[in-house]
C-alpha cells in the first residue's frame, strides 16, 4: 500500500507525543471531578426506511467514577432483522475534554451490528435501484483510541480497530454469485488502524453553534497491523462550519467531505459510500449504501431551531457523488436529496428523526447525535 512507511513514521512520532508528560494551564484544565455528573436514559421505539420498526433504548452516566469518565451503552432490535448493540468507555468524556488543553485521552468502543437485509447496488455513480441485491451483513468490532489535546483547538488520535466482517445468505438480485463467493471465504479478520487529526473552535460536540471542524483521517489495513484478509487505505478531509442565525438556538451547518480508497482488497462495504443515515455517508433520500466506488464527495446542510422544551427541528439537503478514480471524477452525475427533522436534545447526546425525498423516494431515518 502507498505511504504505509510514512505512516508508521507518523505512528511512532505520535506515540511519542501522547505519552509525554503535559501539564495543564489553570485556565485550560479539565472540569473538577463530580462537577460533570450526569444520567441519560433514553427509550427506542422508532421506524426506520432500511430496517422496519425498532426498539431498545440507550443510556449514558458521565462521571459517575470521578474521572470525568462516560459510560454508553446502546441496545437495539428491529423487525427487519438489524442487531445493534454497542458500548462506549471514554475517559474524558468528549464533551468535557471539548476545547480543552489534555494530557491523555482513552476511548473504548465494542459494538455488534448485524443486518439480515441488508442491500448492494453494485459498484459507481450510476447503478440503477434495480440492482439490488439482498444479503446478510454482520460486522464485530472493538475499537481502541488514544488522543491528546495539544492545544484546546488541536487534537490528535491514533487508533486501532479489532473487526470482524461476514458476509452470508445473498438473494434477490444480480449480485448473488458475487456475494455467494464472499460468503464462502467465512468471517473475515480485518482489523485497521487510523490517524485522526482534528482542529475545532466549535463550542460543542453534541450540539455546536458555531465555529468549525476541520477533520483529516487516515485508516489503512494490511499485513503488517494484522489485516491479512483485505489491504486498503483510506483518506478522509471533512470540514464543518457553524453560524448562529435569529438568535443563540438558531444554527446554519454545512459540512463538505472528500474521500478515497486506495487498494486491491477493500471490503465490500469499506469502499466510499453514500445513501442512508449515517455520518459520513448521509444522503437521506436514498438507501444504506445506496452508491460505491473508490472515491467520493458529500456536502450536507442543514438548519436547525428550537421548537419546544428540548425538542428543535431541522430543514436540510444533501448532495454528493460517487467516483472510481483521482482521474475519473465526474461531476454530471450528483444524487440530491431534501427533508426535514427532529431533535430531542438529551444533556449529554441528541436524538435525531430525519424524513428525506429524493429522485428514488423517501427515506425516513431515526439515530443519535447530528449528521455533522
């Protein structure tokens, strides 16, 4: 894979920088133990455009141990056949290390998420919604993240992913013989590793109102960080601007990321992908997955106000194409989509409800915190 010597150089030099002593200037120091508790339960009864009606429920205890620790944990279940369960250890928790000067941070993040529908459309900007091709898709992952904050704005990360893919069951669609041969080679081991360099003046990570991120990020899997069932190298540029409008609650965002991947065994769902609900892929109006290729753009915006209490509402659009190659990008073929939404602000996460039309449908879809 290309720079992977580069990397490693970058691996060790950050390493180096994490684990050397920093101290911590009053005016920058953490919050005082105790000083951050809080308990946030949330019921789940919700549906959703790719996975039917679903239930569960989430909640989150921040600095229950004095640590300025969070605990999160979510169980989810749907009548469409996904599984989602995921737990998340953060030490400080992000939003009490935001804008903060820090030593160290720890985060832990095991999750199981399987699908029993889940869908593939093929490969490029312009495979037609009749390719589509039903499999089941069952990902294990447990993720280990340790950062600093060199400055209250700069932020570095580095990070390894223990996963676990299978790909099983394929049906109804022109894809089955492809599928079926994934299928065959069984649960595959595909850990990877990333580097995550953040600059934010924004004044919060569960609800910004204003200033930006700016998000570079560079996971690769190989031989030499354990991956020997799949090689690839990912590069993502993600930048998000926040303005307040008519008042403190009113929030303008827009957000433009790039993304490519580099490689000759990239799993079939770690290529660049748009459509669905999720953060860096969200096009509302279409499908989980609904695009795939090696590269792509995506621009997201959205404006969002207070309706009531903790509930506010957003209006959006989303836009953003899919490309094989640095050489091939072509811009004639953009997806777009519009809706609007619902949040329901929790003290320490935000639940979200979204409702998007697109040239293909409508796509309605419930999840945690901002797209962006």
């Amino acid at each position: 894979m290309p720079h992977h010597g580069r990397t490693i150089s970058m691996a060790v030099l950050f390493l180096a920088a994490v684990l050397a002593p920093a101290s911590l200037p009053a005016q920058e120091a953490l919050p005082v133990p105790g000083a951050s508790r809080s308990f946030s339960p949330f019921p789940i009864l919700m549906y959703d455009t790719d996975i039917g009606f679903g239930y569960g429920g989430r909640v989150k205890f921040v600095d229950y141990f004095k640590k300025r620790e969070s605990l999160d944990l979510i169980l989810f279940n749907s009548t469409l056949g996904e599984r989602w369960y995921v737990f998340t250890f953060s030490v400080p928790d992000i939003e009490i290390r935001q804008g903060k000067r820090y030593g160290l941070s720890f985060d832990l993040k095991a999750e199981y998420d399987k699908f029993l529908n889940y869908s593939f459309y093929g490969v490029g900007a312009g495979t037609p919604v009749e390719n589509e091709t039903t499999l089941t898709h069952q990902t294990s992952n447990l993720g280990l993240t340790f950062g600093r904050g060199f400055t209250p704005r700069l932020v570095v990360e580095a990070a390894y992913v223990f996963r676990w893919i299978r790909y099983s069951d394929p049906r109804d669609g022109p894809f089955v013989d492809e599928i079926a041969e994934l299928a065959s080679l069984g649960r595959l081991f595909v850990p990877y590793f990333s580097i995550i360099l953040r600059y934010d003046t924004s004044d919060s990570q569960i609800h910004p109102t204003r200033g930006f991120r700016l998000i570079l990020q560079d996971d690769f899997a190989a031989g030499f960080v354990g991956s020997f069932d799949a090689g690839f190298n990912r590069i993502t540029a993600d930048f998000r601007k926040y303005l307040r409008v008519f008042g403190e609650k009113d929030v303008f965002a827009v957000r433009a990321l790039a993304q490519y991947v580099d490689g000759d065994q990239i799993p079939l769902f770690d290529y660049a992908s748009l459509g669905g609900g999720a953060t860096n892929s969200a096009m509302r109006g279409f499908p989980v997955n609904r695009f795939l290729d090696k590269g792509k753009f995506l621009v997201n915006a959205e404006y969002r106000f207070p309706i009531i209490w903790r509930l506010g509402g957003n209006v959006f659009c989303d836009t953003g194409t899919v490309w094989p190659s640095l050489g091939g990008i072509d811009l004639g073929n953009i997806a777009v989509d519009a809706g609007v939404g619902l949040r329901f602000y929790m003290p320490d996460f935000v639940a979200r409800v979204d409702v998007a039309w697109s040239e293909e449908g409508m796509g309605l879809y419930f999840n945690f915190g901002h797209i962006f």
